[in-house]
C-alpha cells in the first residue's frame, strides 16, 4: 500500500511538470510570429514562453498569457522604425494589444479582424496610418474590441465596430488625415468618446441633437476639431450618465450665444469646458451653481459677459474656474474662496476693484502661474494693494469632551488653505499640530480632536511669507474626567474597572503629578492605584487596588483635570457568605462554626458574625475563612434554620438557611459520641456497630423468616428465647387516589440472605421488593447499616402508558405478641411538629424496636428529586400502619429502601395480654391481621405516644442522597435481576 502511494504521488508530479511545459510552450506559428516582430522592431525577447520581456529594461516589451497557457497580451515597444506584418492570426486568444513607437504604414488584417482582440492602443512619435492594408477601412469585424486609443493617426478614418466602450482618436497632421465622425459608435456602450482633429470632418452628415439618443451610458464627451461646424443646440440635451463636456475651436456659426439655464439639462455635469468657441451673450451666473460642477473653463472668449454674484461664495462649489479673455466685469466677492474654489484665472478680463480680503492671508506664491496646489491670477494692474492679514479666533469648542471628534474654531480672517494655515493645541505636556480642513472661507475651521486633555493654549498661524507669521490664540479646556461606576474591589485587593468619560485615548506609560488614578480614604491619605490600563478609549480602563477595607473618593486625574468637584465614592466589597463546613450545630453546646466567602479581612476586631440574631464571637479570620464560637442554644424554631450575618468595618453579608441546629427530636443527645446528625437524611447517622435514635446502642442477633408468596420479613430476636417478633410487609400503593391492594408476589431466592419478591400488573406496572438480612456492618448503593439488621427495598414503575402524581405506600409492622391495648409506640417527628415522622420506638420485654423514614425518594432515576412524608395512620395490640408519600408529580419509577434491626435494653416491658386471653390460650384484644385496607389511611395523619427506650429494632426507609457519596457495588441481586430480566425477554 505504501508502494502504491508512492507512485501515485511520483506520477502527479510527473503530470503537473508536464502541464506546466504544456502551457509554457507556443507553437511554432507563435514563436516565428514573435521572432518576426523582434527582428524587425529592435529588440530581444529574454524568452519565448509566458512571462517574457524584452532584455532592455529600458523597453515595455512583454508576453503574457492566461489561465489556460495562451497568450492573451503582448505589449511591443519599438527601438528602430517597424511596421507590422500580418502575424497576429497566430494568437487566437490575442485580447491586448499596446504599441509604443510602432511606425504602422497599413494596419494588417490579422489585427482589424481579429475576433476577440479588446484592446489595442498604439501611442507613438509616428503617425499611425489607421488605413487598412485591403483598401476597404471596415474594422466592424472586432466584435469584441471594447477600448480603441491611437495617437498620433493619419489616414482614412475606418467603420468602427459598435462593441466599443472607450475611444481616443488623436491627430495632429492636418494634412494627412480623411476624418469623418463615427456616428456608429454612439450605442449603449459607448462610456467614452475623445476626438481630437486638426481640421474639420469630412462627412456628408452634420451633427443633430439625437446624436446622443444612443448613448445612454456616456460618461465623457471631448471634441477637438478646428473649424467644424456645428449647432451649440446639439450640446444641450445630454445624456443624465455625462459628467464631463469638453469642447473646443468648433463653429458654432450664427448660433454663438450662451443659453439660457433653463435651456440646458447640464446637472450631472462635474467638468465644462467650452475654449475657443468664439460664443457671445451673458453667462447666466446660475451655470456656476450647477449642483454637481466643479470645473468650469471658458477661456478666449472675448465676447462672453458675465460677473459675480455676492452669493458666488456661498452657492458655487467649483474649484476651478478659468475666464481668462472674456468680457467678465465687475468686481471679486469677499468670499469668493468660501466654497472651495482652489485655481482662479481671471486674467485678461474688466474685473477690478478691491481685493478681497481672504487673498490678504495667502502667500505669495499662490498667484504666479507656476504654482501648481493653488492658484490665483489677475491683473494687478486692475485691483487696489494688497490689505494686511489679520487673523483672530473668537470662539473653539469649549470645553471639549473625549465624545467630541472635532474642534470647532471660529473667527475672522483665519487663511484660506490649510497648507498656509498651521494650528496647534500646548498644554503641560507639551505642544500638538492639529489635522485640520477649511469648513467656511476665512471664517471656520474644523480640526480632528488631538485628545491632549487638561487645558492650555490653541494658536492659529497664517504662513503668508510675513516674519513673523500672523497669528492668533485662545485658551482651551477639555471636560474634567467623570466616573459614573467602578466595579467592586475584594478586600485583599484586586482589579477595578472604572467607567466614565473623558478619560485617557490610551493606556499611559508613566504616572505623574497630571495624570494619575488614587483612592483617597476618610485619613486624607492618598492611596495609588497602580498599572493603569485604558480599555475602552474615553470612556473604561483598569487599575489595580492594594488590599484594604476603608472606602473613600476615587479620583481620576487627566493632564491635570481630575474629578474632585464631582467626586465618586468607592467602598470594597462587602463580605460575601458562600458556605459553612459547619452543616448542623448541637442543641444546648457550644460550637465552632466555619464559614467561607470571600471578603472578611484579616483582623477579628473588624468582624462580628450574628447567627439568628445570636452573636458568634469571632475566634479567627482571614479574607476567605472565619471561625466563630456559637453559644449553647436551645434549639430554635421552626425546623432550626439559621441565618447568618457577617459585618467587616460596617459592610455586611446575610445568607438564610447556612446551618442547621440540630433537631432534639430526630437526633437527640446530639447524636451522643458514636454517630452524627444527618439534616439531609433528618436522623443520626451511626458509627459501626452502633445503632439507635442516639447512636447509643448495639445490636442483638435476631433470627429472620422470610414470606414464600408474600413481600414478608419477621424479625425474632434471640434474646428472650423468640418470646416477640416483628413483621414487616408492603400492603398497597395509591395512585392518583385509587388503592391497589397487592397480594401476589412471585418470591426468587437470591442467596441464603436475600429474596426478591415480585408483582406484576396491567401495562408493565410492577413492584419489585428486595428483603436482605445484614450478618455484618456494610453500606449499599443507598446508606450504611448495622450488623444483624435487615433492609427492605421498593423499587416501583408505574407502567409504560401512565405516570402518577405523589405516590403512596402502605405498610404494616407486626408484633408479636399481641397486646390488649394499642401499642404504645413513640415517634420521632420535628420538634414542635405531629407529622412527618422519622422514626419510631417500641420495647417489648427487653427488647426494643425502632423504625427510621425517608425525607427524600429516588423519584425517575434522579437523586433526592422526591420529597417524602411519611405518618402513622393506626395503631392496635397487633399492628403499626404507616404510609410514606412521595410528594413528586409524573412519577414513573420511585425507589426507597427500610432497614430493621433488634437492640437489648435494661428498661423491661411487660406487653399487655393477659387480660385478653381466652380459655384455650389464644388473644382476642385485637383482630387477626389482614391485607384488607381501610380508607382511613389515605388520610395520612401521624400519631405519637411517647414511651422509654428498650431493645431497638430499627426500620427505616433511606433514600439516595448526593451529599452521601458511597461506591455502588455489584451485589448477588443486581446479577440475579439481570438474570431475571433476560429471561424474560426470551
């Protein structure tokens, strides 16, 4: 396989070295094609191939070619004299063709019929003979030629093709050319037209107002013909494309006056020039204010009238206006420079009188002929002396904002030409040109925003040869930096971002006694604030704070101009609770309390902490972590939720509900030595071995039975010779108010300490119950639990086509013997609470039982999602009836589990049932238990007895919690159900 990439990749190679030889080579028509115009034009080719030049760098020669390897330009560029032979049928892609110098005798075939040629210029000290070599001067087979330039030409004037866009025809022989006008050419396409003859066209047809009907798309019109007549009328209807109308030494005959404004439709025109016509009349002046002009020559016209308005400098938006040798009278506008206008001719004229005052400020140089920027002309003789330039500025912008882009200056006599005109802006830091423009003549100047600051002097200069050069100043002053926020600074210091206005254009590199950025404290002391960074220009930058808690003013300083008259107060941030590792605090003990944030300081007389309004004396701190000694409390209603307040130097930070105390009622003694209290599980979670509503117990073997067709577990304890036994099973479930009652399971032996137990109902509704006995201390998927307990799993899914809304459960626990009386149980529920029971306790004998319910449910496969009650709903001599619901909504699948455990205890009961015994030994103070439910349970209320511990069995329903992070282990069951459910799908 690598063999083979190799090749491919040698032959690819191959094919690009030999397509770039391809399309290199000409043919050989080509090469005697181009040796032939060498030889005969002088010069040397470097190559014969694309690219190619001539070996004189003094010569234009050059060959080029397309995409494709065919020639498509040749530029050719004579050293002695050379005609052309007809060689150019040789290049068939032939599109530009330039001649320089060429001594053209008779243009040959292969270039007037070439079929794709668009270009062919030929500029040359020769006379270009346009005639072609068959006689016939028919150039209409150039269908693609789209740009024609030649000058000088002589010769019969051809058919031109109607392809053409642009066309020079230039000649200066009078004698030797036969020129027509190409009325054929004037279609559409047609953008330029410049002819230039040194006599009259020979044709049999005048020119007639229609000639520019066609030509919709012309832009420039240029006719030089010496003595050919013509009507001026055919020039005033042009095409709205025409930007630029050049006419010169034409006849216009008997009609030589200048039209009427109204006559012409002359608005798009940017350049006029009508030389030499010898028109007559009086120019309307509302030709000058034609909105698109801005180039007007009437030169030599001697009997053409016309002077200017006093409105000239306000309306005209000409910069060129050349009337020299006409009838113009009267007198120059004072602003006759306002509009723009940058070259005035106004020699040989009856204009006269005094100069205007804006020549006062101009150099001397402007009004010779030699000067090329800008220029004025007159006769002197005709104007009084020259007045002097007095420049004097009388408003500029002020004050000026870092929002403003320009600087307005405003006053008289202030220069023409921003090239004689020099401004500049000094403050403390020194002196700055300023980029300016002329916005009214003499009057106002507008001048980029430097962005210097702080205040100082502008000064204008007139550069007008005079020593020293007339000038003018006022004083200017930028807008006082403003702060309009600053984000929160953390006591151990840190970034702030400040935004306002006109602060600095760029980040500054060094800090002065003009430019800066302090906090000033209630001290008065001046705190800087360093690495100043501007962010956005004007208007955001950064700097960097040290640590500290005492607020102050901050204050920005920009060449000098700071904020104090508008100052802004700045305070660091205040504390910021996150966390507290202290989760529950003991009931009547005290406590250390660690809370963590952010912005606490370092310095324990700065920081109090108030816990529910108690005060927690600080013990230490430092920015980030406080520890505080809370007092013995008693426990605090309702549920023990605490908030916690932090105050640094005045500044505080509130969070409800930090820590918990813990719940005498759930964990009493505080859960004494051998466990802790678990607020998310609402009980004391024990150490190994240990068990009990304090932690303060240990486990007695029991013997345990399990149900054959029913989800049944009973406990005997060893203890008292199986003299009491507890029973445990699932009743029913409720679902969206209806009971089903669930009395056939299908049970399968897992191992010698676990069974399965199944129910199955109508649309894959099922109920899977797992009952383990536990030989030794471990911990499952859900929690840890103690040696010689069991557990007992309900895992629920509500069916394929139906979710519930808070599912219930209803189980029973069992005692034997039975009592004449109720069982006197007592349950654990909140303090000042008779509902949502977490545990409960009975003793019989000297054993005690106690049960432990869940506060949370694995609810669709989501930790702690479900919220769980869990209530008594009746008691007998014989039973416990709880129900556990799952306060969640579009339940599919619910999973919990119970745990059961037996304890041996000093404080000896007595059960009740000797005065409920019947003659042949059986107990008739309460009914035989059941599977019959009663609506009553629905109802869900909780009911409590207090009475004294005793031997313990503890039962409990824990749910998943993600604070209690235990690894799931892959137990016999989990493979067994595996087993199961493949079976199944066979």
């Amino acid at each position: 396989m690598r063999e083979l990439s190799s090749l491919i990749l040698k032959i690819n190679v191959l094919l690009v070295f030999f397509i770039s030889i391809v399309s290199c080579t000409f043919t050989t028509q080509q090469i005697n094609a181009l040796n032939d115009i060498s030889t005969q034009c002088g010069f040397q080719w470097t190559s014969l191939e694309c690219g190619a030049t001539s070996t004189s760098i003094f010569l234009a020669n050059s060959i080029k070619c397309d995409e494709n390897g065919d020639i498509n330009r040749i530029d050719i560029d004579a050293v002695s004299d050379c005609g052309l032979n007809n060689v150019f049928d040789a290049f068939p892609a032939l599109k530009i063709l330039y001649l320089h110098n060429v001594d053209v005798k008779n243009v040959p075939i292969s270039i007037y019929q070439h079929p794709v040629l668009e270009q062919f210029q030929s500029i040359s000290t020769y006379n270009f003979k346009i005639t072609t070599d068959n006689g016939q001067n028919d150039w209409t087979k150039m269908v693609s030629l789209k740009y024609l330039h030649i000058q000088p030409v002589v010769g019969i004037m051809p058919l031109f093709p109607t392809s053409l866009q642009n066309f020079y025809y230039h000649s200066d022989d009078s004698a030797a050319v036969q020129a027509r006008f190409p009325f054929e050419i004037f279609t559409p396409n047609l953008l330029t037209f410049y002819l230039q003859l040194q006599v009259a066209p020979i044709s049999s047809v005048s020119l007639q107002s229609t000639l520019f009907k066609n030509a919709t798309s012309l832009q420039t019109f240029l006719l030089y013909c010496n003595g050919y007549s013509i009507s001026f009328s055919v020039f005033y209807k042009l095409p709205s494309t025409l930007t630029t109308l050049q006419l010169f030494l034409l006849n216009f005959g008997a009609n030589k006056t200048m039209p009427r404004i109204g006559e012409v439709n002359w608005d798009s025109l940017q350049t006029v020039t009508l030389n030499n016509l010898a028109i007559g009349g009086t120019i309307d002046p509302e030709f000058f204010y034609l909105p698109n002009l801005r180039i007007w020559y009437s030169q030599n016209n001697p009997n053409l009238i016309g002077s200017f308005t006093t409105e000239f400098g306000s309306r005209s938006k000409l910069t060129q206006l050349f009337i020299t040798n006409t009838a113009f009278t009267g007198t120059l506008p004072n602003d006759i420079l306002a509009g723009g206008l940058n070259f005035l001719d106004i020699t040989s004229t009856n204009i006269g009188g005094q100069l205007p005052s804006s020549f006062y400020c101009l150099p001397k140089s402007v009004f010779l002929s030699t000067s090329s920027s800008y220029r004025i002309l007159y006769d002197q003789a005709k104007f009084g002396t020259m007045g002097i330039c007095s420049p004097t500025i009388t408003t500029i912008t002020s004050p000026i904002s870092s929002l403003d882009f320009s600087i307005q200056i405003k006053g008289t006599m202030l220069g023409a030409f921003i090239p004689y005109i020099s401004i500049s802006m000094e403050n403390v830091n020194g002196a700055v040109p300023l980029n300016c423009q002329v916005q009214q003549f003499g009057t106002l100047i507008s001048c980029s925003n430097p962005f210097i600051y702080g205040q100082g002097t502008l000064t204008l200069n007139v550069l007008n040869d005079i020593s020293p050069a007339p000038s003018s100043s006022i004083a200017f002053k930028y807008n006082a930096p403003t702060i309009a926020s600053i984000t929160p600074v953390p006591t151990i210091g840190g970034t702030a971002t400040i935004y306002g206005t006109n602060f600095w254009i760029a980040t500054r590199t060094t800090t002065d006694s003009n430019n800066y950025v302090r906090l000033i404290n209630a001290k008065g002391t001046e705190i800087e604030c360093i690495n100043v960074k501007v962010i956005n220009a004007y208007q955001t930058l950064t700097c960097d704070l040290p640590s500290g808690i005492d607020g102050g003013i901050f204050v920005v300083s920009v060449s000098g101009q700071d904020n104090r008259n508008q100052a802004f107060t700045f305070l660091y941030s205040p504390p910021s609770i996150k966390s507290s590792s202290t989760k529950l605090i003991p009931t009547k003990l005290e406590s250390i309390v660690t809370i963590s944030g952010s912005n606490f300081w370092n310095d324990t007389s700065l920081v109090q902490v108030s816990i529910q309004g108690i005060d927690c004396p600080v013990q230490s701190v430092n920015h980030t972590i406080l520890t505080c000694k809370f007092p013995k409390t008693p426990f605090i209603l309702p549920a023990g939720q605490l908030d916690v307040s932090v105050t640094v130097n005045g500044q505080y930070g509130t969070i409800s509900n930090l820590v918990t105390m813990m719940d005498p009622s759930f964990c009493p003694n505080n859960c004494g030595s051998n466990g802790y209290c678990d607020g998310d599980v609402g009980m004391c979670i024990c150490d190994k071995d240990f068990t009990g509503a304090d932690c303060s117990l240990s486990t007695i073997v029991s013997n345990f039975e399990f149900g054959n067709n029913n989800a049944t577990i009973t406990m005997t304890p060893q203890l008292n010779d199986g003299k009491t036994s507890m029973k445990l099973y699932l009743i029913s479930i409720i679902e969206n108010q209806n009971e089903i009652l669930i009395d056939q399971w299908k049970s399968i032996t897992i191992d010698q300490y676990t069974t399965l137990y199944q129910w199955f109902g109508a649309n894959e509704k099922n109920i899977n119950v797992t009952i383990r006995q536990n030989p030794i201390s471990s911990s499952d998927q859900f929690i840890s639990f103690p040696l010689n307990s069991l557990t007992y799993r309900v895992d629920y899914y509500s069916g394929s086509l139906s979710t519930v809304n808070n599912p219930q459960f209803l189980f029973e626990f069992d005692q034997s013997p039975r009592e004449c009386q109720n069982l006197p149980i007592s349950f654990g529920n909140p303090t000042g609470s008779s509902v949502d029971t977490r545990f409960f306790s009975l003793n019989t004998y000297n054993v005690e039982y106690f049960g432990r319910f869940p506060k949370v449910a694995i609810v669709n496969g989501q930790n702690g999602n479900g919220d769980v009650t869990s209530n008594s709903i009746g008691t007998s001599g014989l039973f416990n009836k709880m129900v556990t619901k799952v306060n969640a909504y579009d339940c599919q699948s619910v999973s919990f589990e119970l745990d059961l455990t037996a304890y041996s205890t000093a404080v000896v009961r007595e059960p009740s049932i000797s005065s409920c015994s019947t003659p042949d030994g059986s107990q008739n103070g309460n009914t035989a238990n059941n599977k019959k439910s009663d609506n009553g349970w629905k109802i869900g209320v909780g009911i409590g007895v207090g009475v004294g511990g005793a031997a313990l069995i503890v039962s409990a329903f824990f749910i998943a919690r993600q604070r209690v992070k235990l690894n799931k282990t892959q137990t016999l069951l989990e493979k067994k159900l595996k087993e199961i459910n493949n079976n199944n799908n066979l």
